[in-house]
C-alpha cells in the first residue's frame, strides 16, 4: 500500500514539473510574441528613412532599429571570425596531438574559461582596453575590443565542439589515409577535418547565437544607447540585447516600449533560426555532402 | 615537411593561447585591483557594507544577494527539472517525450536578455500585485526567472545521464518485473548521482555568472537583504553598475574584488565537477 502511494506520488510530480515547465515556457514565448508581433513592421526597423537609403548607408536611420541590428551583425562577424581560426586550431591540437596530462592540463583551463561568467569577462576586456589606452590613446572601449572579449568567450565552446567532432570519427576511417601512406597532416586535412565538418559547424553556429545574444559582455565593453552606424573599429555601436536591456529600464513612452517589444522578438527569431540551423546540422549526415570529390 | 612543422606549431600556439587567456583574466584583475589585496584589505571587503560616502565599500551585501538569490533560484530550479528529467526518460509515452525534450532544447537558445524583458513586465508587476508590497523587484522575482534560465541545462544533463544507463541494467530490472517507477528510484537513480550532482554544481556556476535576470529583476539595493521580498543586488550586477565610476577610485577598484570572488567560485565548481567526474563533462 505505501509502496502504491509513493508510486503515485513520483509520478504525479514528474508529471507536475514537466508540465509547469512547459506551461511557463509557453507564456513567457506567448507574452512576448501577442505584445511584439503586432509592432513588427519596416517602419519598426527603419523608422521614416527608406530602407534602401538605410542599407546603402545614405542616410541615417534615427528611430529605428536598423543601426542596432547592424550594430549586432557586424559584431558578431567579427567576434566569431576572430575566434574561429583559433578554436579550430587548439581543437585539432587537442584531438590529434595532445595525449595523457597535457591534454588534461589543457582542457581544464578550457572549462574554467568555459565557467567563467561573462561579466567577468566583460570585465576583463574592459581592463585591457584601459591598459591598451595608455599605449595607444585612440583605444576606448569599442567594437573592435567587445568583439575580442566575446571571442574570448566563445572560444573555449568552439575548442571543444571541434575536438568533439574529430575524436568521435570511428577508427576505420581514420587509420584508412595513413595506410596509403598519408602523413598525419596530410589525414587531417583531408580526411579528419572534412569528415567532421557537421559537428564543427554546429558549434560555429552556437558560437554566432551566443555573440549574438550576450549582453553582459558588450555592456561593459562599448555599447551604447544610440550610436548609429559604427565608422571603424574603433567607435562605439548598438546592439539588439543591449537596446532590449536598455529600454526596460530607461523607456520614456508607450511607442519606445512597443519597439522595445519589437526588438526582443527580432532577437528570439534570429537566436531561434540559428539555433534550429545547428540542430540541423548535427542531425543531417552532410558528411557526404562535403566529401564529395 | 617545413609545411608541416608550420602547421603543427600554429595548432600548438592556438591551444597555448586559449589557455593562456584564462590566466591572464585573473592576473588582470590581480593586477588592477592590486591595492585592495594587499594587507588583508580584501578580506575586510568581504564583511563590510557597502557605502561609498561613508568611504566603506564592501561587498558583503552583494555577496550574500548573489548567494540569496542563486540558493532560491536552486530551490525551485532543482525539483522541478528532476521530474521534468524524470517525466521525459522514463514516464511520458515516447512522443510526448520527444517533444518535451525538443523544446527543453530550443529553450536553451533562448537569450537571456529576453527572460528578463519578459519578467520586468510580466513577472514583477505580478508579484508586485500578489504581495501588494513594494515595486515588485525582489529576490523572488529574480530568483523564479533564474530558475527558468538554468531549468532547460540542468534537465538536458539529468536525462543524459538517465539515458546512458548501460542496457543491461534496465533489462535486469525489467526482468524482475520492477514497474517504471521501481526502476527509477532503485536503478536508474542510484546510477546516475554523480550526474545529478554534476548537473546541479554546473547549475550554480551558471545561476552565480548571469548577470541580466539580477540587474533587471532584483531591484539593485545595496543593503543586506532580510526576506525574499527585498530588493537586493548580486556581485555580477554590481561590476555592471559600478563600471561607469572614475577609474582611479577605490569604488572602481573594488569590481575587481567582486570580478575575483566570481572567478574563484566558478573555477571551484568546475574542479568540483571534474573530481567527481559525473556524466556530463566526461571526456568533452
């Protein structure tokens, strides 16, 4: 009898949970998208510029959204340019020629960057900008330096999604190319590093949905509330999540709040497309895709 | 072979570097804000309140905001991704399952930034409402959208250790004759603690890093609070409130106190999570 009642317990709080979670889930989603939705318009982006003007960078776009997206966009190009080459080169180290103490040596200074919080970070990359300042007096923070601090961020993700990919290829495979006599670079570039391509670009997508989204990293590292269009590397920008922080608390009136609405629902439908991209990428065998001669 | 020596050099600096950026976060923030380590000055940073015109600048209260809010956080997060984990690998028919676990996925990519959106004009107003006390911004407010942001990771660690229980095991019990639940609670849970335990330490370190829910949600007083209804501030939003001061005063010095605090508890957990190796960090 105890037994049956502790039986109906666990499973009606199984039950309970999954579906509260599921349920807040759906009215925070829901909330967002009945309030939001109805903003999204042309005008909600470009304000009373038109978008041609806007995109060919004619005229500036005052109240809209456009420089925050551009603002976002080129962060993100950069952030995860900046790292990729260097997160695919130390994930080949650690997958084909690290073994034993100093690979774990190494991937124990990748999870603690891993853990550390972004703020910190954040903060870490406004140090070296006011380090940097003393040297060269046109460094402030800046898009340049948010994109290297996010790289930092992203780096170690990008590390171990990389070695991931190249370690779980079966040995068949990789013992095929040394056999006819490959070196074992010439079985990395040809064989190991295109066959885990799939995996490597998931992670290179999460990587752009994890700049895209990060706004304690860029507060503190260049971004403001209106910026325009950045002019170099070196000037201040906006960004979607820093606009979205920036009015639920600073928001003067019902129309700065319902582009706020706007905004956010930009910033889920992007982080959503890359998001389902990853996933797709994982699932699909593309390997043959790309390894076709 | 020149070719490959330049190759192999480049991965090797790659992996030196990336390394190296951990160290350097911490001796940067060593670095700048060295007069506060010295002479145990750090250490009274710790227990005093924070009050800049009365020259006291402590983080005690940040402290223990952030350690507030990230318990309570826990207390909801914790329960109810163990059933929700529960409910998806062992209970729910596999469709339903499938798609639990499809949108558990999905809210992980999420941003931050929008949970918070939501909560300012969704959740706060709410609680405002309910309690009919203050503005609304609380430790509870904070923590009940924290526990949505670290709910979607915590359950996707329980239901891949839950899964990677060996076949053989789940066909012993099924064998017996043991009903869902009895194999749960005598199998499969016993096998996976170290995953759970895993999970839910990887859990803290993320609730103790973000920044946005708290800065938004938690109100940012600076005094101790006394109950969950307080308005309180943790040490992530405290960096991000303090960074707009002088660079030379002892205010902006002590960021790098809480920057340092931050640093130190979240390489504790993940060594903590490497000692006990649980399923969801091995060999990744």
């Amino acid at each position: 009898m105890k037994e049956r009642l502790i039986e109906i317990f666990i499973k009606s709080f199984a039950w309970l949970s999954g579906l509260l979670l599921l349920s807040a889930a759906f009215v925070i989603i829901g909330f967002l998208l009945v309030k939001g939705v109805p903003t999204l318009s042309l005008s909600l982006i470009f304000g009373d510029t038109s978008p041609a003007d806007a995109l060919l960078l004619r005229r500036q776009v005052l109240i809209g959204l456009f420089p925050a997206i551009a603002g976002t966009c080129l962060l993100v190009l950069l952030a995860v340019g900046l790292a990729t080459p260097v997160g695919l080169a130390a994930g080949i180290y650690l997958a084909e020629y690290s073994r034993g103490n100093l690979k774990s040596f190494f991937s124990l200074f990748y999870d603690i960057l891993s853990g550390i919080p972004s703020i910190v970070i954040g903060l870490f990359g406004f140090s070296l900008a006011i380090s940097l300042h003393h040297y060269v007096k046109e460094i402030y923070p800046c898009l340049l330096i948010s994109a290297l601090a996010l790289a930092f961020l992203v780096l170690p993700y990008l590390i171990r999604t990389t070695q991931f990919a190249m370690e779980s290829i079966p040995s068949e495979t990789r013992l095929t190319a040394p056999a006819l006599g490959a070196t074992k670079l010439q079985n990395i570039a040809y064989v190991l590093f295109p066959k885990s391509l799939p995996g490597i670009a998931s992670g290179v997508i999460l990587a752009i949905g994890r700049c895209a989204e990060d706004t304690a990293v860029i507060m503190l590292t260049g971004v403001v509330a209106s910026a325009g269009i950045p002019g170099s590397l070196l000037s201040a920008y906006e960004a979607l999540p820093f606009y979205i922080y920036y009015i639920s608390s600073q928001y003067r009136d019902a129309y700065e709040l319902q582009t706020g609405y706007g905004a956010a629902v930009i910033l889920l439908i992007i982080c959503a497309c890359l998001f389902l991209a990853a996933f797709y990428l994982k699932n699909q065998l593309m390997n043959r895709m790309l390894y076709r001669q | 072979m020149k070719k490959t020596t330049i190759a192999e050099t480049g991965f090797l600096g790659a992996a030196v570097f990336s390394a190296s950026i951990t160290a350097f976060i911490l001796i940067f923030m060593l670095f700048l804000g060295f007069p506060l380590f010295r002479e145990g000055y750090f250490f009274t940073l710790l227990r005093t309140p924070w009050n800049p015109d009365h020259g006291l600048f402590g983080i005690y209260p940040m402290l223990t905001g952030t350690l507030s809010i990230v318990f309570l956080s826990l207390c909801w997060a914790f329960p109810l991704s163990l059933g929700a984990s529960v409910l998806i690998s062992v209970l729910a028919p596999p469709g339903f399952a499938a798609f639990c676990k499809k949108t558990i996925q999905m809210l992980t990519g999420i941003p931050t930034v929008i949970y918070g959106f939501v909560g300012v004009f969704l959740l706060v107003p709410f609680i405002r409402e309910l309690f009919a006390s203050g503005s609304g911004m609380s430790i509870l407010s904070a923590s009940l959208m924290l526990s949505m942001v670290i709910s979607p990771t915590m359950i996707i660690i329980f239901t891949d250790t839950f899964e990677s229980l060996p076949a053989s095991y789940s066909t012993a019990a099924d064998a017996l004759g043991a009903s869902p639940v009895q194999k749960l609670v005598y199998v499969i849970l016993p096998y996976s603690r170290r995953g759970i335990f895993a999970g839910l330490v990887l859990s803290v370190g993320r609730a103790m890093g973000d920044t946005l829910i708290a800065l938004m949600l938690a109100g940012n007083a600076v005094g101790v609070p006394g109950s969950i209804l307080d308005s309180a501030r943790t040490l992530t939003a405290h960096i991000a409130l303090v960074i707009a001061a002088d660079f030379d005063s002892i205010e902006f010095k002590t960021i790098f106190a809480a920057g340092f605090v931050l640093y130190v508890l979240t390489t504790f957990f993940i060594l903590l999570v490497r000692i006990i190796g649980g399923t969801g960090m091995k060999n990744r």
